[in-house]
C-alpha cells in the first residue's frame, strides 16, 4: 500500500511485545508509512510520531511497563514527546508511559485479580488531542479490552487535576473493567501530543476483523480514527 | 560479599488486589485469626565486598527510580543484611 499522507509513525517492539504488527497494519490502513523501531535502538529514524504497542514487555516483571521504560529507544520517546512529537501508549504502552512519567498515575492488576478480554465501549471526553480529533466529544466507540494490570490509579488531587484541564480522554461506558479510578480508560498528557489507553483501537481497524458494531458482527472499526487523527495533527503542525 | 535487602509495599491508601485475594485464601486453610493481608516485595542486591555508605545510597537511589514506582509504592527499608560467618 502506497502511503497517502508521507507520514512516517514509528512502532516500537520490545521483548515481550505482541501488538505491534496489528499497529503497524493499523498505521498503514491510516495512509501511513509504519517503521519499525526497535526498543534497544535509541535512532528513532526521524519518525514523525512513534506508537507504543500492547503486549507484556520483559513479561511485566517488576511492575507492568518498568523495565522498558529505561530501554534506549524510551529515552528517545521521552525526548521526543516532551519536544510535541505525538506518542500513543496502547495497554502495555500506556503502562511504559505511565512508568516514563509521561503521563500520571500507574496501573495495578484488575481489582476482580480476572484477565479480561472484551469488546469495550467507551466514551469519548476529549477530541482534541492528536490521537483523537477526528472524534466528536461525547461520541461512544467499541474496541477490545484485553488486560490483566488495567486498572488505572492516581491520588485525588492528580484525577481532580486530570478532570479539571480535560485531560481524561477516555471513559469506560457501562461496566467498569478493571476498576479504573472515576471509570478512566484513558488520559492525555498538558500538551495534547501523548494520550495512552488500555483498549486496543488497532484491533478495530479493517471491517472483518474488528468488534461488533450496528453494521453486524466484527464490522466495527472505530479504532481506525486513532491513527486517521494523527495523520490530520501532523498535516495541521 | 556483601548483600543489600530492599523493601518495597504498595502504599496504604493503594488497594492491594492481590493482598485481598490471599486475606480471602487463608479461612479456606482455617486461618480465620488474619483480617488483612497486604503483599510488598523484597529485593536482595549482591555487591562484591562490603557494603559502604555508598552501596546503600546507590541502592537507594536504585530503589527509588527501578524496583519502585513513587505513584503506588513505598520503599519502606533499605538495609545491609550481609551474613557475617560464624
């Protein structure tokens, strides 16, 4: 597939990673030319914005995301996104983001101690960030969920600080999955360029082989706005 | 050689899920006497020869930055526990 956009968005395999192909596959459904980054390079090959995929990174030992974060290619992330460079942390991802104070907060095991592996319903809260501005504030999506660590924590002051600048992305909608603090599936960083979430937007990407939606089953692919929005920040920065 | 013990707990106001789960456990056993159990970590770090104030501050600091994370957990010891031989 010719990429539409010139866009180049990085995709970073760690040891333990299982989601990145369905990233990159994702990427390139968007219009994107996906690179291949790999965690113990620190060259992010002049990648526009990178995607940090789910999976369980040096088997989570430690604390789930820990280790990674200290891996070179991290440190290069970390940079990088403190310059605006847009980072999506999926799952796993969002757990490095989270140990790489990217973002606040931590994730701890599921408060039902249950993996759970589900179609997810969520509710947009914010579309502006550049991983969700081809969203509308309010608009409720279904992609799979899929974790054991999922369930999201921050001291009080940090969720009210969360609410108060609109920093909360993501809610759950319904049944709260792991027990996530206030129902947060997914938060953003001040800036608007680093957003991590548990669910998988890149397994609902192409009709077939998403979720179900209201076009029948495994028809839905409201993953594919992720990686469509941040095609559009690019184009606009 | 000398050895470094690090203490790690998940902060009281964190619940500890997999702390529930064992305080759920133990009256399966017949030990009805425990009302709660919290579940930490510890870590021995080996050093070749004696811990000096160094080793420890470098294990603390090691202690703050890797084996925990400030958001959810307390490092609550950081102590040399090299074996002296008898």
């Amino acid at each position: 597939m010719t990429p539409l956009s010139g866009a180049r968005i990085g995709v970073i395999t760690f040891p333990g990673t299982l989601d990145d192909r369905d990233a990159a596959r994702a990427v390139r459904l968007a219009g994107a030319e996906a690179v291949a980054l790999w965690h113990a390079d620190a060259d992010l090959q002049g990648v526009d914005a990178v995607v940090l995929p789910g999976g369980f990174s040096y088997g989570d030992y430690l604390r789930a995301g820990a280790i990674s974060r200290f891996a070179p290619a991290m440190t290069a992330v970390v940079d990088a996104a403190r310059g605006g460079m847009p980072v999506l942390g999926i799952c796993n991802g969002f757990q490095i983001l989270t140990e790489a104070h990217l973002l606040p907060g931590s994730m701890i095991k599921n408060d039902h101690l249950h993996f759970v592996c589900r179609e997810q319903s969520m509710i947009v809260e914010n579309a502006k960030t550049a991983w969700t501005n081809q969203f509308q504030a309010g608009q409720r999506i279904t992609i799979p969920l899929k974790n054991q660590d999922g369930q999201f924590v921050a001291d009080e002051h940090t969720l009210d600080e969360l609410e108060g600048e609109g920093r909360v992305v993501f809610r759950y909608d319904g049944w709260n999955p792991n027990g996530s603090r206030r129902n947060i599936a997914g938060i953003t960083n001040e800036r608007g360029n680093v957003v991590g979430l548990m669910p998988h937007p890149e397994h609902a990407v192409e009709a077939g082989f998403g979720p179900a939606s209201a076009e029948g089953p495994r028809a839905g692919t409201d993953g594919l706005a992720f990686f469509t929005s941040v095609l559009s920040s690019l184009v606009g920065a | 050689m000398g050895r470094v013990v690090v203490e790690v707990m998940p902060k009281p106001e964190i619940l500890d899920p997999q702390g529930k789960a064992v305080v759920g456990a133990l009256p399966r056993l017949g030990f009805t006497q425990f009302t709660s159990v919290r579940q930490g970590k510890r870590f021995e770090l080996e050093v070749d020869g004696d811990v000096t104030p160094e080793i420890l501050a470098a294990a603390q600091e090691a202690a703050t930055t890797l084996l925990s994370n400030p958001v959810i957990e307390d490092v609550v010891s950081v102590v040399d526990a090299t074996e002296v031989p008898a």
